[in-house]
C-alpha cells in the first residue's frame, strides 16, 4: 500500500488528478502519451540512399565520369554527417540532394547526378523505402501482440467463459478459445502485410518519367543497391500505378479494424455488470469528477485508432501518408500487446456465468438426440420449452430436474424422454460441455492445445522471415558501400 504521507503534496503545485496512489496504483503507461512517430525510414533519409545507388551505378556504367560521381559521392557523405537541415533549401523539395551538390561543387559536377532518372523515380523510390521498413516494423510489433495472445491463451485452455452472440449468452467456450481468434486474424493481417511488402519491393529506379532513358543505365544493379526483391518489368507500370500505397494502407486499415474488435471485447469484459477481466492500472485513466473511475483509455486509444484509419478509402492514401497509417497501427499493437500480456482473468466469475445462463441448452438437445434418438429439431424444440418453463419458475439450470425435461417432452412429444439426473446435470455443466469439443479448431482442451502450438509455429516462422528481410536489407547497405568504395577509387582525388 502506498504510505499515505506520500500522497501528500504541496497545495500550490497541481499534480494532476490522475496520480499513483490515489484511485490507481499504477503511473499511466508512457505509450499513453508519447506522440506516435511515422513508420519506416525517414524521407531524407530514403533520398539520400537512392542519390548514393543512383550515382554508384552511372559510375560503374561510365554514363558520367568517375571524377565527377566521386566527388558527388563524398558531398553527399559530408552532407549526411552535417545533416540534412542544414543543406537543404527551400524550394529544392525531393531534388534536395542535387541542389545541395550543385551549391556546393556547382553544375558542371552536381549537375550530372540526375542523369539517367526523373522526378517520377525521385517520388516513387524515396515513397516505397519509408513504407517498406515500416511494414517490417508493424510485423515486428503484431508478432510481439500474436505472441501476447497465444501467452495468454496458453495459461487459459481450461478456463470456461461465456461466448455471446447478439449480446446473449451462446454456447460455453474457453477464454483461449476466444483468444485464438484473434490469433488467427492476427496471422491473416501478417499475410496482408507480407503481400504489400512484395508490392512495395519492387524497384522503379531507371524507369524516369515512364520510358525509361537512352542512357545504358543498369536498373538491376540500383534495385539491388537499394534491397529491392526485383525490378518493375514495365517502366510505364513503374511510374504511373500507385497500387503499392492504396495496398500499404488497406493492410494496415484491416489491421487497425482487427486491433479495434479485440479492444471492444476487452471494454466490454472489464465493465462492472461484466467483471470478466481487469486492466492493470497502467492502462487506465479516471475521471476528474467521478474518483471511483477505472476507464480502460488504453483499449479505448486503440479503438479511436480503428476508427481514424477506417473512415477514409485506401485509395485516398499519399506516399507520405502511409508510414503516419503505419506508426498509428504500431502504437495500436503496443498498447493491446501491453493490455494483454498484463490482464487479470477472473476464471471463477467466467465460470459461474457459464452456468447461469442456459448457454448449454443446444448440448442437453444432443444429448437427446444421442440417448433417446430424437430427431435434432424435435430435441431442440423440447429444450426450448424447458428454459422457458424453467425461466417462468425462476430456476436456472443448476436447479432444473428430469421432471421438468419431461413435463416439456410431455407438452411438445406427448411423452417423457426419461433422462437420468446424471444425463441432465453433464448436459448443463458448462465445464462438462466444453470437454466434448473435439472438432477441429473447437474450444475443447486437447484441440485448443494443438492449434496453439500450431499458431506458435508459424509466428516463429513468420518472425524468421521479417529477420531475414531485415537482414537482406543490412546486405543491400553494404553492398552500396562497397560500391560506393569502388567508386570513389575509380575517381581518384577527385
């Protein structure tokens, strides 16, 4: 317990109303706060990478002479070193490193660096590296959420919970069960993001303004400078088609639309009349006038993220717009990753509302169907009556007996179905009905325990690959700094 002398300040300095120790125990979690950063690479830093291969590959093609690429080479290192605010004016735009050589060594060296590419390439190139590495970092990040869920998961496969369908109570499942779900999603949207990766991949460099150029560029070479997978075949598709944002977004505004829906099942199950689950103090907020407050604003940040990213088109999406969709994701994923990896389950609430609500009505008819032959709806339609003979009384299903079962056979079959005491309580034992699911990606212990060790095997096959990407872009910078090398030898002193 925090000591009450602590909690004392001075009564001039305003200490906000939302202080550990007061309604919550916990300092609100720094994500909560801090401003969410654009995914990916910064854009100078994305010019500066294609200016560098650019220049590389004119001076291995001797389309401009080795003197001139590497004096322009050493500017843009000095120019990176000095960084980039400083060189840049206003005006230049995505042309700003040519602009800075052209200051600095004049035209008749800085001038040759836009030989051989357009304006189209100086948009398109500098667009798809920020994107790129920011789909790597949100894959990062939903492996670390599917891993969150799959811990969880884990630890619950014996917890019964109710299911709801239209806000009633459905069938009992297990709280990994529900969990699972969001698991299989969650391996979905990194297919989706695996597939605008391999869209955003692909090099445009050389294709210039769509015709690409009399000059003997090497647009292979530049791709693989850059880490690009491979190079666009058609040099019209390269520059005018714009697919590659419009599928980066859609990518992260499904993923966003997946975050949310796991976000209001977790309001929901921590609101008081539910009491399902708890929030840990870091993820909460309270009220300024209502002290009793535990308002879950971390699910509740993740939801106003859905909604931000869900209400325009991915189509209505810009280059630079993408990596801002892609850091609001992240930060969706680093919340809920936090919620989960930190949530109290109340198992024995989750348990007794199992039991309550006649969740296991449909297993009492297949339990007639099975032990007295009786057609399914002829079953279904007796145990409807029973609930509601059963509600008319104000018995729940703890309480209900055989008699009761055939005064509702009597009323619908003109005669009683006999089943034994022992029959009914293990059709109405939630925990009872849970074991029996056996079908495939069912709730039932033994299959949920499969398909967890399933899903953990392909999120380690999925966290192998986004490493790899990772690391044949840490091959690509080298190769470009071996060329880069190269060049400045071929150029001599300059």
């Amino acid at each position: 317990m925090t000591d009450r002398g602590s909690l004392r300040g001075d009564d001039r300095v305003y200490t906000g109303y939302r202080r550990a120790g007061i309604r919550l125990q916990e300092p609100e979690d720094p994500l909560l706060k801090a401003p969410v950063q654009p995914a990916g690479m910064a854009a100078d830093e994305a010019v500066h990478w294609f200016d560098r291969a650019h220049l590389a590959m004119l001076s291995e093609q001797g389309i401009v002479p080795a003197a001139a690429a590497a004096r322009c080479l050493r500017a843009l290192q000095e120019l990176a070193a000095e960084g980039w605010d400083a060189g840049q004016i206003h005006g230049d735009g995505r042309h700003f490193g040519e602009g800075a050589l052209i200051r600095r060594l004049g035209m008749e060296v800085g001038g040759y660096i836009h030989a051989g590419r357009s304006s189209w390439d100086l948009a398109g190139i500098p667009q798809r590296l920020p994107i790129r590495t920011g789909l790597l970092e949100v894959a990062d990040d939903l492996n670390d959420h599917r891993a969150a869920l799959l811990d969880l998961a884990e630890e619950h496969v014996e917890t019964v919970m109710p299911y709801y369908t239209h806000g009633q109570h459905a069938q009992p499942t297990t709280l990994a069960h529900h969990l699972h779900a969001f698991v299989c999603v969650a391996e979905r949207d990194f297919r989706r993001l695996d597939g605008a990766y391999r869209t955003v991949n692909v090099s445009q460099a050389g294709a210039a303004a769509g015709t690409a150029t009399r000059f003997p560029v090497n647009r292979e070479r530049t791709a693989s400078l850059l880490g690009f997978d491979t190079t666009a075949r058609n040099t019209r598709d390269a520059s005018v088609n714009h697919d590659y944002i419009w599928e980066s977004a859609a990518a992260a505004s499904l993923l966003a639309a997946s975050l949310g829906a796991l976000a209001d099942e977790l309001i929901l199950w921590c609101g008081q009349e539910y009491g399902l689950i708890r929030m840990a103090d870091r993820w909460c907020h309270t009220s300024s006038i209502m002290t009793q407050k535990r308002n879950p604003s971390a699910a509740e940040r993740v939801q106003a993220i859905r909604k931000q990213l869900g209400g325009r088109s991915p189509v209505s999406y810009t280059g630079p717009e993408v990596p801002t969709a892609l850091g609001e994701v992240r930060r969706a994923l680093q919340l809920l990753a936090g919620i989960v990896s930190t949530l109290h389950v109340n198992v024995h609430l989750m348990l007794q509302r199992s039991n309550t609500f006649w969740g296991q009505a449909a297993d009492l008819a297949a339990i007639l169907v099975q032990e007295r032959g009786l057609p399914w709806r002829m079953a279904h339609q007796t145990v409807g009556i029973m609930v509601r003979l059963a509600e008319e009384a104000g018995i729940g299903p703890r309480d209900a007996t055989p008699a009761l079962l055939d005064r509702a056979a009597m009323l619908f079959l003109g005669r009683p179905v006999g089943l034994s005491a022992a029959q009914l309580a293990a059709g109405l034992d939630a925990a009872a009905c849970v074991q029996t699911r056996t079908a495939t990606g069912s709730p039932g212990p033994a299959e949920m325990r499969r398909q967890i060790a399933a899903s953990r095997q392909a999120l380690a096959a999925d966290r192998d690959e986004t490493r790899h990407r990772r690391q044949r872009l840490a091959d690509a910078e080298q190769r470009l700094a071996a060329a880069v090398e190269a060049a400045l030898a071929r150029g001599g002193d300059g």
